[in-house]
C-alpha cells in the first residue's frame, strides 16, 4: 500500500530543483556586465568631469569651471540658467547621476528600484531634465562667451547616461 510520504509539491522541495536552496540556477546570482553599464559608467564621469574639473564657459580670452562662476565681480551679468546650474544645479546633478546609474544597475539590495517596471523611462525623464538645464547653462552663455570642453564633454556625459537606461544587452553576446 501506500505510506505517508510526502506527496510531490509539498514540503521541502528537492535539492535540484531550481531557484529553491543549493539548486539555484547560476543566471540568478552575480553581475552581469551590459553595455548600458559601460554607456552609464563612462557618461557618469563624463559628466563628473565637465561639472567639476574642465572648464565650462570661455570668454574673453579665459575659460571659467562651473566653480568660478560665482567668483566673478558682477553677478548681474551671468544669465540665470547658468548661475542656478553652477551654484546648486550641479549638486542636484550629481544625486541625478547616482539615480541614473542606480537605475542602469538595478541592484537587488533596492528592491524599490529594482522592481520598478518603467524605471528607465522615469530615469530618462530625469536625466533628461537635467541635460536640457546642461545645455540651457551652455548656450545662454555670458555676454561673449561660449561653451567650452567642459560643457561638450559633461553633455556627451548626460547621452550616455540616457542611452544606458536601454542598452541591456550583456557585453560579449552575439545576439
């Protein structure tokens, strides 16, 4: 006759089974590289570098970090989308690159994040936001100026961050 056991699907279940204990499969654990992670990365430092280190604005004859902007004699000439963007639009920046790449990353240990289906459509809004202030900072510019590296590089920055919110597909495959 028929003992007691355990009747299939209930209980513990069996060592191989997948995604339950020691069977899990290897394509749930680790990290996988993707070009969106290498866009984001890149585009992050991009960024970083042209709000912090290059120079943003040139004119007359000098070029001027975003840093220097609040460091020149007569405020009443620098355009608003500029001044905002080099006093606390470029910290607000740097929280919408650390978004940006957390979204790229999906990390499980945010599972706010992770589990977000439109994530890379609310980070692109974001991103994008911030590359229209970028380049509103840019061009109304001051009385003579005009973009410098800096500016070039931290905008090819902010479309790297944009791009990596859909380039999922991992480095090396051939699909």
């Amino acid at each position: 006759g028929q003992g007691y056991g355990q009747q299939p699907g209930y209980g513990q279940p069996g060592y191989g089974q997948p995604n339950y204990g020691y069977g899990a499969t290897p394509s749930t654990a680790g990290f996988t590289l993707t070009w969106g992670v290498i866009a984001g990365g890149v585009g992050a430092v991009f960024v970083l570098i042209g709000l912090f280190a290059m120079d943003f604005v040139k004119g007359g004859g000098i070029g001027l970090t975003l840093g220097d902007i609040g460091d020149l004699p007569d405020l009443a000439d620098v355009p608003v989308a500029l001044d905002t963007y080099a006093s606390f639009g470029r910290l607000l920046a740097v929280l919408a690159v650390v978004f940006g790449v957390l979204a790229i990353l999906k990390l499980p240990q945010i599972p706010q994040l992770a589990n977000l289906q439109n994530l890379p459509i609310i980070a692109t809004v974001v991103l994008g936001i911030f590359t229209l202030w970028h380049l509103a900072a840019m061009f109304i510019g001051l009385e003579g100026g005009s973009p410098a590296i800096g500016a070039w590089v931290g905008l090819l920055g902010w479309a790297g961050l944009i791009a990596g919110q859909f380039l999922t597909q991992p480095v090396g495959s051939q699909s």
